[in-house]
C-alpha cells in the first residue's frame, strides 16, 4: 500500500492524541484509519 506523506502526519497527529480520527479531512482517513487497525490501534 503506497502511503500518502499527509496520511503518514496525520496517522502520528492521532497517534500521538493531538488529533482525532473525525478530525482528519475525509480524504485522508481512511487511509490513516487502515494504518491505526494494521497497528493495533
């Protein structure tokens, strides 16, 4: 899977509790959602 670089910032934002998924721009998360569930989160 070729992952966008502002998929990539946005998955550390909600990693790290600075974002939340519903606050990601609809064109990048489900792209960041597939990363949180192939991570475990």
């Amino acid at each position: 899977m070729e992952v966008s670089n502002l998929a990539k910032i946005y998955y550390r934002a909600v990693k790290s509790g600075k974002r939340t998924l519903e606050s990601v721009p609809e064109r990048w998360r489900d792209e960041v959602r597939q990363m949180l569930e192939a991570d475990g989160e």
